[in-house]
C-alpha cells in the first residue's frame, strides 16, 4: 500500500520536506495525508497542500491517516522533537525526525526505548550520499594510507533576522526546557555526523573523548563560533572548527588527512576532491531512501536512530559545558546586519588542517589562546636549559599566574617538565645536588623538539635518555577554565630520575610537571589540601587536589589542582612553585621500553574560591 505521511512543520526547513512531498506524491509514492502547523499557512503552502487536513494538533491527524504504512514526519524547533515524536511513535508509525533528534541524551535513550518495532529516520542528509559511501570506501581499502585525522571546516555567516525570527533560536534553553540552538548542534551537526558516519564511530560509547571550546560573538545565549576536537574509540582525532561570524562565507567541507593522499568531501555538495582530483554525486534524501526502506528492508536507512548515539553524546557535551564566552568586542566587525570575527575564517582553516584547537593555535580573541601562550625559551641565560613551557598563562579576567626566568631562579619558566637528574645528567637547569658537597657545576642536558607532541630528553652530546609525548589541552569551566597536562616519558635505555630529595636532601623532592608562579607577597598565598594548609604540612604529600588562593586585594585568584599520584612539591616561602615529584625520596628507575605518565590538570579561577570539601581550614589562621 501506498504509505500515507503526515507533516509537522511547514515553514523553515519542513517546507522543503513538503515540497518533496509534493514531488514523491506526483510521483505516486506516497499521499499526503496532513500537515501539522501552527502558524497560518502562506500562499505556497497553501498550494502545496491543497485540500488535506491542516491542525496544530499532531493527535488529530495521525488516527486519520488510515490503514498502512504511516510516517510522521517532525521539521519543527529542536525543544519540540521529544513530545512530537512520541505522538508519532504513540499512534504506531514511523517516524522521520530532523536532527538533532533531542537535546539531550537521556531523551535519545527513551525514543529509542519507545521505537521498538517502528522504523526512525534522522534528517541528516549528507549521510545519503554516494560521495560519502565513495569516501568510506577509499579508507577501508588504504587508498588515502593511515588516517591521521578528520576535520571539518565551516565559515557561514548569519545574518541579525536570523536569531530574531523564533524564539527559540540562538538559545541554550526556552521556559526551561533544553534547546542547544547553536552552531555545532544545529548548523554544523552535519558535519559531525558525516564525519562519525565515516570513521565508523556512530553508536551513543563510541565518543572517548571530548574538548569544546564554545564562543560567541552575539548577545545570544548559545555558541556561534566554536571549536570541537573529539577521539573516537578507533582512535581516530576528529576536529570541528565552525562560524556563523565568516568574513567570507563558504560551503563547509570535512577534510581527511591521509598519510599517502588528502581528501576533501564538501558534504553540502556532493562532491569529493582526492588530491585535487574532483568527483560529482548525486544523494538520497532522507525521505526517500526511508520509503525504499520500507518497501524493501534490505535497503539500509541511511541515518538510523540507533546511529546518531555518537552524535547525541556531542550535543549533551554541549549543552552541559559551561556557558559559551564571549569575544572579546575589539574582535569583531559590524557588516550589514552580519557581526564578522577579526582572523575567523583564517582560524578555522588552521585548526581543522592541524586538528588543534583554537586555544592550541593561541587565537588572539579565544579566551584560552589568550590565557596560555606557548611559549619558547630563546634567552641565553647562565645554567638555563631550553625547553618549550607555558607562559604567559592567565586566568580569564587577565591576571598572569606564571613566572618567566625569574631572578633566584633563571632557569624556571612558566607551566611544564623539568627533570633535575637523569643519569647524572642535569635537565632542569642550575646547578648539579651531590650529596655532601650540594650544589655543584655538572652536565647539562638538552630538550629537542621532534614532533607537534614529541620531545627528546638528551644529554650534552645528543644522546636521547628520554622520549616524551606530550598532550596540553585546555577547556572551559564553570567560572573559569583548566590547563591538563599529560607527558609520558618512555626509556629507550635504562634511565634513573633522581632529584635532591632521593639523594638525601630533605623536602627537596622536585622533579616533573613544575610551575613557576610570578613573583607575589608570600603572605597572600595559601596553599591547601584535604590534608592540610601551609607549605609545612602540604610539601612532600601525596592529596587528590591541592588549592593555591592568592588574596591580593588588587587581583585575587584561585587554582585547583589534581591528577598526580606523586607527592606535591610546594614552595611559598622562598619563591612561589607548585609540582608534583617523580622522585621525592627515592628514585625512579625505567628499564628498557618502560613508560611513566604524569597527569595534572589545573582550574584557574578569578577571585576567592574555597574548594568544597571541608577538611582544610580556611581561612588560614
């Protein structure tokens, strides 16, 4: 029988689902059998319906669709999907529902409960392209080599009418219910999931990991300009980097960054660019290829319900993250009634070629470009060991919280790892410790940077003792943001780490992720754990987070810290470091082949910010 659809949402993206429907209908594939709308109908769509039941209530036109097979078909605002698709699901019929199905995860988890036995459909319509299944193809049978990542690219612009024209747009939530209308979810969610269609990381535990750094140049509440890096759990690095603020706009495009060759799939054209070489599809919309279904179930859907986990896992990443930030005014152009970002379209092209994020490329109006610069230690200065570290680092509000070459000790600089001894070898910088002698003149060794995230640790001949790979990420927090750092070093030869403290020097255990603090009044820094407060009873103890507050009147500030299993190193007194010890009284010894890693993650926070848990005594007496 012919399948009998019932459209709600004839106006935005719904009317081109219901001038399909005309077609397919001439066609004689389906029959309308109502529209669902709220809004009076316009002379098109008008026409487009003819005499068919027209409602605002779903309910009356499902019962009336009669015998056969029914699909309900949802082109309405993101925060409505939920209660529409049960109305469809509720009265026995399939159902197409435009992406993203729902706000948020749980919800995915009941419509999918609820759809047993009914087919669902989800509006992505790149996902039905033969550009893509070509795509797939060539990276299933190695014709592009490894797959070092995939990037999706998208620079459009929108104009002011755009986030005046429902209520509901440009919003996070609506009367309190979960909306997500932002350039990721919406927009650009396309490109998401085309790009986890292709890796084959579609289900709702195949996202293992995420970073987003959500932006916004309007006065909206949701983000329009971002930037997403996810790994699936193939491995595979995925980055996102997306505007609604384009100074040019063009078509987005997913790239796939091939060791042998490069391809470019621009998903909204069908078309795919292998090393230049360009081919032209055509594609099954989403309607269309679930009537094929339908009529013969060995024609896969091409965007099952069941299929969009990975991608509904992204949106209740994005809803849950903190609120989006905003840029910072100097930054953006008035153009028309369009808001263009200084720099913005040049930014999402270099993250997505060298999936970084855009905190990673240190873009000026991104608050975490901004907050940690990376820098590179160029100065000659005596006893100094080169090596790459952050600084400066700042919290949001501007306060510098990182040290550079500072006068008691030159060779300390900003947030990274210093090794003090590695086979005698000095990698810190300063002076040798031995016991009953101190500190004495000694080898110094060198840090050469091999790869994006590959360091050596070599001696003063260029011996590699150690190699490290290295992760610096960064995110945004609720009232602030967190720097995580991750090295593993990894011994080609044995390798022993020493530091004062496992050669005998009490309290001196340092050695490993080090941060320098700038130089501040001792009496304004206090430093706390669930153990303890005070350098006396913090250095040296191992605690699953260690709080730094400075009560400067002028510029407040806080950092939490967590991560090592090491024993904190902590100096206030003296001068102002922070670090956790690899060898505080003992030392670390890697054989052949033998790995060691070193997680810290550090939330920085403007002003007064007293950890919950109540142990510590604060304020310090």
């Amino acid at each position: 029988m012919t399948p009998r659809v019932v459209l709600a949402g004839a106006a935005g993206y719904g009317r081109f689902h219901l001038r399909e429907i005309a077609a397919l209908e001439a066609a004689g594939r389906l029959e309308l059998a109502g529209v669902c709308e709220v809004e009076p109908l316009d002379a098109e769509a008008r026409r487009l319906v003819g005499d068919r039941p027209v409602s605002a209530d779903l309910g009356e036109l499902l019962p009336a669709a009669g015998g056969g097979p029914v699909i309900g078909i949802v082109s309405t605002p993101i925060h409505t999907h939920v209660d529409l698709a049960h109305r469809v699901l509720g009265a026995g019929a399939h159902l197409l529902l435009e992406k993203p199905p729902t706000a948020t995860l749980e919800d995915w988890r009941d419509l999918l409960r609820r759809s047993a036995g009914r087919v669902v459909q989800v509006g992505f319509q790149g996902l039905g392209s033969p550009a893509l299944r070509r795509l797939a193809h060539l990276i299933r049978s190695g014709a592009l080599g490894a797959v070092r990542g995939i990037g999706v690219r998208g620079t459009w612009s929108r104009e002011d009418s755009y986030y005046t024209r429902a209520p509901w747009a440009g919003r996070r939530t609506l009367d309190g219910v979960p909306v997500v209308d932002g350039a990721l979810t919406n927009p650009f969610a396309h490109g998401i999931a085309t790009a986890l269609a292709l890796d084959g990381s579609t289900g709702v535990d195949d996202v293992a990991d995420l970073e987003l750094e959500l932006l916004r140049a309007r006065d909206i509440e949701a983000d329009d300009t971002s930037c997403l890096r996810l790994r699936t759990r193939r491995g595979t690095t995925v980055v996102v980097a997306v505007t609604l603020c384009a100074e040019v706009p063009a078509d987005p495009v997913l790239v796939v960054h091939g060791t042998r060759k490069r391809a470019e799939l621009h998903y909204t054209r069908h078309r795919l660019v292998v090393d230049g070489v360009e081919e032209r599809f055509g594609h099954d919309t989403p309607l269309a290829n679930l009537l094929d279904h339908l009529a013969d179930p060995a024609v896969p859907l091409n965007a099952p319900l069941a299929d969009t986990g990975a991608f509904t896992r992204v949106v209740e990443a994005v809803r849950t993250a903190p609120d989006p930030v905003p840029i910072d005014p100097a930054w953006l152009r008035r153009n028309g009634n369009r808001v263009d970002v200084d720099g913005v379209d040049h930014a999402v092209t270099r993250a997505t070629e060298g999936l970084r994020t855009f905190g990673e490329l240190e873009v000026p109006w991104s608050p975490l470009g901004a907050a940690a610069h990376h820098g590179r230690d160029t100065a000659r200065l005596p006893l100094v060991v080169p090596r790459p570290a952050l600084h400066p680092v700042r919290t949001l509000g501007g306060v510098v919280v990182t040290g550079e070459h500072p006068a008691d000790h030159p060779w300390h600089r900003g947030i990274g790892l210093a090794l003090p001894d590695v086979n005698g070898v000095n990698l810190w910088g300063g002076r040798n410790y031995v016991p009953g002698r101190g500190y004495v003149p000694g080898e110094l060794g060198v840090v050469r940077e091999v790869g994006p995230d590959e360091l050596h640790w070599c001696d003063s001949t260029g011996t590699v003792l150690l190699a490290e790979r290295r992760r610096v990420r960064r995110r945004l927090v609720e009232g602030g943001w967190e720097l995580e750092w991750t090295s593993v070093l990894t011994a080609d030869a044995e390798a022993v780490l020493h530091s004062p403290g496992s050669k005998g020097r009490a309290g001196a255990g340092y050695g490993g992720w080090f941060w320098r603090l700038p130089d501040l009044d001792p009496a304004t820094v206090h430093v706390l754990t669930p153990g303890g407060t005070g350098e006396e009873q913090v250095n040296g103890r191992p605690a699953p987070w260690l709080a730094v507050v400075v009560t400067d009147p002028r510029r407040p500030w806080t950092a939490l810290l967590s991560g090592p299993t090491d024993p904190w190193f902590v100096r206030v007194g003296q001068y102002q470091g922070i670090g956790s010890a690899l060898a505080w009284d003992r030392p670390l010894v890697l054989g052949p082949g033998r790995r060691r890693e070193i997680t810290v993650r550090v939330a920085f926070h403007d002003g007064v910010r007293v950890p919950d848990d109540p142990r510590p005594r604060w304020p310090p007496s």
